[in-house]
C-alpha cells in the first residue's frame, strides 16, 4: 500500500459519516450572522443548538412585515424515496447561495420513526441539518414535554373521578388517551387501573404516539403562552352522562400543563451543513395529524429572512391540504410558491414497476406514474398556489427517463427541475432556486383554502375526498356521522377537518398506487380536538399509533466507545 493511500482520509458516505464530519459554527453565530438574533435572545442548548428567547419573538412579530413563504410538498411516499426533507434543506442553502437570505423550518423527530422503519428526520446526503443526531434523538426536550403534558392530563381525569368525580365524567366517554414517543402496537387499546380500589375505576384506555396527541398540534399552532394555555383549557377530554362537554380547564389543569410546555414553546434554531439557519420545532405527523411545523417558527422565520422555506409531511394530499386549510387558516398565512418534489424511482413505482426493477430503465413506467404528480399539481393549483416540480435525481435514473418527467410536467404548464443536492448540497439545488425566486416574483399565487368555515363537517370531509382524493364517495357509518353532529350541535361546526389516512395512496388503500378515482373512503372514526381546532378524521385502518415492522432500524443503530452513534439516519 502506497503511503498516499494508507494516509488518505476515507471519504463520507452515509449521512451519519457525513454529519459527523461537518464543521459546525456556534449557534450564537448562525443566530447572530445569518438572522440578526442579539446574543440575549439566544438560549444556547450546548454549541450547536439553541432556542429563541419568547420577548424577541414578540417583538420582532410586532414591528417587523413577513418574507415570502415556500412550501416544499411531495408526492405520494413509495419505498423508493422522494427525499422532501433533503430538498427543504438542499433548496435553503441553494437560496442562501444565490443571494437570498433563507431560513429553514422542519418539523422535530419523532422516536417512533426514528427506531421503527422510516428513520431520522434531518435530511440526508450533503443535505442535512445537524447535530443530526441530537436532532433525531432527545433534541431539547420538547416532544418529552408534550408526552408529559399529555399524561399529566390523563392522571388528572383519572385522579378527578377516583376522589368523587364532582363534574360526573361518565368513564365510559373518557376520550383522552395517553401518549408515548415510540411505536408500540400493545399499548393501542388497555384496560387501566386494575389492581383493586386504591388504584382507581377500571376502564378501557388506549395510546396514541406523541405526534398525534392534541397537545402536540397546540403547541403547533399556538401563537403564545397566553394562546397556549387558552388552547389547552379549552381540550375536550371527556363527557358527562347526559353528554356534556368536561374540559382540562374544568379540571384546572391549564396551569401545570402550561408550565411543563413553556420552553417548548419555544422555536429551536439549528444549521444546515452549510452552516445556514434552520428552525426545527414541533413534530405532529401528517398521516394522523395535521403535519406542519410550529406557526411561532415559521411566522418568526418569515420576519428574520427574505425567503423562509418549510415543508409539510408526506404527500400534497395529507400534508400540503392541512397546511393550506388548517395551518394557513388558523396563523395568516399566504403561501408564494410549493415544490412538489418527485423522484423517478418513486414515479416508477407508482406507475406499477416492482421495486426490485427500479434500477432498470423504463421511461414507460415513469410515463404512467406522472399520473400520480399531475394530480398533486392540480390539487396545489386548487388552493392558488404555483408550483414547480423538482426531480430529486439518484444515480440509476436515465436521461430518458428524467426527460419525461420533465415534458410530463411542462405539458401542464409547470416547470420541472433536476436537482442533485443530495450529493452536492445547495450546489446542486441552484436551477431550482432561481426558478423558485422566478415564481415567487411572478405574483401568481392567490391563495385560498378549499373550503369556507361555514360548511358542515360531513360536506369538509366529502370535499377534501372528492377534489383532493378523487374519491367517488365517501362511507361515514350513522354512529360516525352522529358523532359530527353532535360536535356541531356543541358549536365545533366551523372547526377546519383533519384527515388520517394512509400516506401511501390517495385512497384509503396502502396498495392503491397512482392517481385511483371513484372508489370509497371510508371514514372509521371522528375525534374532536377543540384545543387545537380541528376535527380528527379517521378512515381506513390507519392507526393512530403505529407498530415496529419486521427489521427495525433501532437493530442497526450502534454506539463507539467515543460516543459517535452510527446508523441513524
């Protein structure tokens, strides 16, 4: 062996390697440098990790007008990869390079995903933001702060009723579950308190992963601490005999569950690769709840940058919807432009080649899954919003088959750009950026939810499922659609809805790839979150918390003897 080679250093490949060797600035200087943050508005958790003071928010939400707004939307998800969160980060630092001051805004990971089957949430490649694996794994606390709050809530219901029950819960209609940060199938359905009188009434009882809990979405879209706590007395955990409404802040439990989420509330800030800001903060799903990151964080992020850059989960039809009618809706906010990211694998698949066939070339394939893309941009354009297409470019995609994505796209009169951020970062985004700059400066967007406040809830849903899903109708047994009610009945009418499905498909049928039409939704349940503002709708055999699969990743995750963890990614 040549002394050269023994002495090279080896070259990152996965996203763990290429995180670990990134050069990180301290996060007083990403705050100061690319934001204009003051040193006494930053709350330094360690070097690389800090969360912005709330009397520097409302201050700069007062006197300061917002920036323009880019959504990063995707496709329906397939196991070939569309890669959302590395276009978000990838077309940030690409902005960032061609002159326009960008900031990013994620969503948190959940350690569900993390351990389970679709892994981190920090990018990948030369894409990332990090410290990846802090980000991935406890971060600054805030989802363990929703988990407490949660199960502090469900202790008290249970406390209530045990020590007399003076507001006449009927335990039968107790509708707060707890919570955990960790797929586990067992607990989905319980029985509680067994053991004897001293450990309370037995009932039945059930989990729902952090990300799905109410309290998750009101951290999400809580504008303040005195927004907050309004939100949280207002939670609607159970009912009485004769079906009246008993609320956390019937129970006061305001108070404390305000006082565990105080620092949560605030946005946490952190950096690309390339050493440009990203706001990372609140982790609801977009399959089972409403998929956006924190209103606090983008609407700061907005007023700091002249471009903020976030994304919603999943594909248009779960996480763009809920962004334009519940996050938009409820915060103000007037997106400029949505990327709908695709990839040529993942088009592949939907246009019904194996997944062990994806390396060989088949422009056909690709042909026919634009069938699932073309519906997404129709559904964006619903809401008034332009979009451009970036094609998330792997090394086995032919020019062939980049191109008729390309013209595909350019048929409907969208344009579509072939990145390489993955392996080169911003670089490699830098088409993309000026294309998104041109349309953004265009003035096309009009934007504007897909239904008004005043529609009954049974006529949302049946519009989100027609217009966005392409359903033929839509099944809501009579149990179901007396449940939505009574919500109006109680004055919940005008609430936005917010769909659980499966992300694979715009059906309710994993399998169903492409772009199906005329077949049944069927709607199992309704859960009523009044803190949050929405209505829970729950179709198929979506679960609201999920089971590890066969191989979890938490099987390939290792720790050296210096600390350095490998296999998160």
């Amino acid at each position: 062996m040549s002394t050269s080679t023994a002495t090279a250093k080896a070259v990152p490949q996965s996203d763990w390697e290429i995180a670990n060797a990134a050069q990180l600035w301290p996060i007083t200087r990403i705050a100061q440098e690319k934001l204009g943050i003051p040193a006494d508005a930053v709350e330094p958790y360690g070097q690389t990790k800090a969360k912005i003071s709330m009397a520097f928010i409302r201050k700069v939400l007062a006197e300061r007008r917002p920036g323009r707004l880019v959504l990063v939307t995707a496709i329906n998800p397939t196991p070939a990869g569309e890669g959302k969160t590395t276009t978000t980060v990838g077309l940030g630092d690409a902005l960032n390079r061609i002159g326009k001051r960008t900031a990013i805004c994620l969503r948190e990971a959940s350690l569900g995903p993390c351990f389970g089957m679709k892994g981190g949430a920090a990018g990948g490649g030369r894409s990332q933001v990090v410290p990846m694996d802090e980000i991935n794994l406890h971060f600054t606390g805030d989802i363990h702060a929703v988990t407490a709050a949660n199960n502090l809530l469900a202790a008290l219901i249970d406390n209530h009723v045990y020590w007399g029950n003076s507001l006449g819960i009927d335990s039968r209609r107790v509708t707060w579950r707890r919570c955990l940060d960790m797929n586990d199938r067992a607990l989905r359905s319980i029985v509680s308190s067994l053991g004897g009188a001293a450990n309370g009434y037995p009932r039945e009882d059930g989990f729902d992963i952090t990300a799905a809990s109410e309290i998750m979405a009101i951290l999400c879209l809580a504008t303040s601490l005195q927004d907050l706590q309004r939100r949280l007395a207002n939670i609607v955990v159970a009912s009485t005999r004769d079906k009246k409404p008993v609320r956390a802040g019937d129970l006061k439990a305001e108070g404390a569950l305000t006082a565990l989420l105080k620092d949560a509330l605030k946005p946490n800030l952190v950096q690309t690769l390339e050493n440009n800001p990203a706001f990372v903060h609140g982790g609801p799903f977009a399959n089972i709840a409403h998929g956006c990151n924190s209103v606090i964080a983008t609407s700061l992020a907005l007023r700091l940058a002249d471009y903020t850059v976030t994304e919603c989960g999943f594909g248009a039809d779960l996480g763009a919807e809920k962004f334009f009618d519940i996050k938009c809706r409820k915060a103000g906010l007037t997106p400029d432009v949505a990327v709908v990211v695709a990839s040529v694998r993942a088009l592949k698949m939907h246009g019904g080649a194996p997944k062990a066939e994806l390396a060989t070339p088949n422009p056909s394939a690709v042909t026919r899954g634009l069938a699932n893309l073309r519906r997404h941009l129709d559904n964006v354009a619903r809401f008034g919003v332009p979009a451009v297409v970036c094609i998330n470019r792997f090394g086995s995609d032919t020019e062939a088959e980049l191109a008729a994505v390309v013209d595909g796209c350019a048929a409907v009169g969208v344009t579509a750009v072939v990145c390489e951020h993955f392996a080169k970062g911003g670089a490699g985004a830098e088409a993309l950026a000026r294309v998104v700059v041109s349309t953004v400066e265009s003035g096309k967007a009009d934007f504007r939810p897909l239904y008004p406040d005043e529609l009954p809830l049974a006529k949302k849903i049946e519009t989100i499922a027609t217009q966005i899903y392409g359903a033929g109708e839509v099944v809501i047994p009579k149990p179901v659609a007396d449940r939505l009610k009574e919500f109006e009945q109680l004055g919940f009418g005008r609430l936005p809805v917010c769909m659980a499905k499966t992300q694979y498909s715009f059906s309710a049928d994993p399998e169903l790839r492409g772009a199906p039409s005329g077949f049944a939704l069927p709607v199992r349940e309704v859960r009523l979150s009044a803190g949050a503002e929405f209505v829970v709708v729950i179709c198929g055999e979506i679960m609201t918390m999920p089971g590890l699969p066969r191989a979890p990743s938490a099987e390939d995750i290792q720790v050296s003897a210096d600390g350095l963890i490998s296999g998160l990614s």
